[in-house]
C-alpha cells in the first residue's frame, strides 16, 4: 500500500502569494568586473566557468537556482556550492579516512589562503576570495563572510569520512544543520543579510536539503563502484575502513533502523528488497517534509505579519546575534516582509528538495529507484512561479 507524509508537503497555501510584487528572475552573469588582490580578471573568470561545470556535472538543481541568486553574491553562490560538492565527494573518493582527512586539511588551508586575499591556484579558492574582496568593497568593510562556518562544514563532513552510519536521526539533522544549512547562511551573508527570520527559514530548508542528500547517495553509497586500482594510497589507514568501502554502508540513523527492522546486511545483500528499508526511508523522509512545512507556515506567518510561532534554536551562537534588530510591532512586520523578500533566492533548494520528495513518495519510498536519479525537468518552471508567488 503506497503511503503518504503524515502532512501534505504542498499546503493550500502553496498558491496564496502575500507578495503583490512580481520579482524578477536574476542573470547569470554578475555585474562585478573586479578581481581581488593575487588572481587576475582572466583566472577569476576561468574559477567561474570551473565552478559553473562543476555544478552542472555533480549538482545540476543548484546550477539551475543559480538564475534566482542576486547578481552581486552569485560568485560567492557558486564558490560555495563547489566547495560543499569538492568536500562532500571527497568521503566517496579516497581509499581511506586518513587520506580523507589529508583532503579536508588541503581545503582548511585553502580557506585560510582566500580569506587572507593570497589564493591558491586553485579555482574555487580563487573564486571565493574574489567574492569575498567584492562583498567588502561594495559594503565598505561593513559586511562579512564567516570563515569559522567553512570550517564547521569541513569538521562536520571529517566525522563522517568512513561512511559510518548516523547514530541517531536527531544527528542526521545536526548533519544537515551544519552543513547545508550553514551553506545558506554563508549566501545569506554574501547578500549581504543578517535576519534572525531568513537565518530561521533557512535552517529548516538546509536540515530538509541534508537529510534528502542522504537519502539520496544510500544506493550509491551502499554500492559504491569499484576501486581505483592504480592508487598508491591504500597502505594508509585501517584495513576494516577499506573493507567497509568495498562492500558499501547503510548510511541510514541507526535508531530508525532499529525501529524499522532493518540490518545493513541485508540491505548490502538485497538491496531495495531489503526488509523494512522502505519503512525507514518514509520515516527519515517525513523528516526533512516536516522541515520544509515548518519553513513554508513561516513564510505564511510572515506574509500574513503574523510572529514566528517557534524561537529559533540557534540565536545568540556564533553568527546569530542579532541584538541590534531591536524593531517592533507592525516595523517588525514590514521589516520580516523585506528581509524574506529579499532573501527569497536563496530559500530555493526549497523547491528542489520538495520536488524530489514528492517523486520518493510516489514511488513508495523505493529509494533504489532510477528515477531519482535523474535530472526533474519540472524545476525550473516550478522555481520560476514558486520564486514569483514567494511560496515554495
């Protein structure tokens, strides 16, 4: 029997826009023709198209929301956005933790090269250390791109380099929080915004993006392709970390897993046959649905000028301290209204993660199904009118 998210992931409200206004969708191409101190106009140009390629070949539904990004942080988009696929791949690349950790080291240094305004010759260093010197020439060094939440996303992927399963659903989300959801914050940044609201919404949609990512890599991560055989690596680290790569890992909450029934034998033996897999998957999926519902009442509320109906969890941490936003009653209204509006861009993954979960559930949460694997091609229109009625 086929079934169904205990809340529907596309409410009435879905087509009710608060928003009188028709935004318009954003150019690709940004406006800034400035390179920063120690790379030139032609290697910032060429970080550019390197990052561009890069989102197209690993994370397509990002190249296309690029377009709903304001031209002026679309740099710091697409360095970004390379930098979450360069270190999320790396766990999937290497033979071993140890040389894992090596890889996440060489981006640490990176990040330190780029914001110090030296970049390496690398692209995507190059990239984000332009978008960091125009972000301050065009806010008068009023504005900045938060160094120690780059690094947060590089210690959270460093604890899950051998693939280990979650140990609990509440740490997939921590997973998702800390790094998907850090990643919008960085784009909120680069806008530049600092709203305890925006920060809220984007919170919920990157623990939904993370816990769908998951999902999403279980068939490949469970049966990863072969090795590479010509790699000189393989005396480095443990010989059980080789072994779980050559046979794959059930990269599923381990508390979900034991609710549901499922051992990560049989899911490496028998695949999406496995017993209770579809049953974990709804579980861990209704998730990140509850997520984006909470994220969509909030834009209600804040189009309706109605308050946040839950604190946001993380205010008052590093990043969060928004003591100087002392606005209230109907300024504060209007104020969460501008902010939304103008952050609304970077809420997309939104519709791209909505859109993946509806199709998982029309196939009975078979997470091994081909077609979840292919490019959706109703994204892009279904962007478009969720970015003109500000409601995803």
């Amino acid at each position: 029997m086929t079934r169904a998210f205990t809340k529907s992931p596309w409410p009435s409200s879905y087509i009710q826009a608060a928003s009188q206004c028709l935004p318009r969708v954003y150019s690709t191409q940004s406006y800034s023709t400035s390179a920063p101190t120690g790379a030139s106009q032609a290697e910032v140009q060429s970080a550019k198209n390197y990052c561009s390629g890069l989102l197209q070949k690993f994370d397509s539904p990002s190249h296309t929301l690029l377009a709903f990004i304001p031209p002026s942080a679309q740099s710091a988009y697409l360095a970004l956005r390379a930098f979450n696929i360069e270190t999320s791949r790396i766990a999937d690349t290497v033979s071993t933790p140890t040389v894992g950790a090596m890889r996440l080291q060489f981006w640490r240094d990176n990040l330190n090269r780029a914001f110090s305004g030296t970049p390496s010759k690398e692209p995507v260093s190059i990239l984000l250390s332009h978008a960091l010197a125009d972000l301050d020439a065009r806010m008068g060094g009023t504005a900045k791109m938060s160094k120690s939440w780059l690094m947060r996303i590089i210690s959270e992927r460093e604890k899950y380099l051998n693939n280990a399963p979650y140990p609990t659903l509440e740490s997939l989300e921590k997973y998702g929080e800390n790094t998907y959801s850090t990643l919008l914050y960085l784009t909120l940044q680069a806008l530049p915004m600092g709203s305890v609201t925006a920060d809220h919404i984007v919170s919920h949609i990157g623990k939904a993006v993370g816990i769908t990512a998951v999902l999403r890599g279980l068939p490949l991560v469970a049966f990863p392709p072969p090795p590479n055989h010509h790699s000189n690596s393989s005396s480095l680290g443990g010989t059980l970390d080789a072994q779980r790569r050559s046979q794959g890992s059930v990269t599923l909450p381990l508390d979900v897993m034991a609710r549901t029934g499922v051992r990560d034998e049989d899911v490496l033996r028998k695949g999406a046959e496995a017993e209770g897999l579809r049953d974990a998957v709804f579980e861990v999926a209704t998730r990140a649905s509850d997520h984006l519902i909470t994220a969509r009442q909030m834009l209600k509320n804040v189009y309706a000028g109605e308050a946040v109906d839950h604190a946001f969890e993380y205010e008052g941490e590093e990043g969060h301290d928004y003591r100087e936003q002392t606005t209230k009653g109907s300024a504060k209204a209007a104020q969460q209204k501008e902010e939304v509006d103008r952050a609304f861009g970077v809420f997309m993954p939104a519709v791209a993660t909505g859109l993946w979960l509806d199709k998982l559930q029309k196939l009975d949460f078979d997470v091994f199904r081909e077609e979840l694997r292919r490019r959706d091609w109703k994204l892009p229109w279904k962007a478009y009118f969720a970015h003109r009625r500000r409601m995803f």
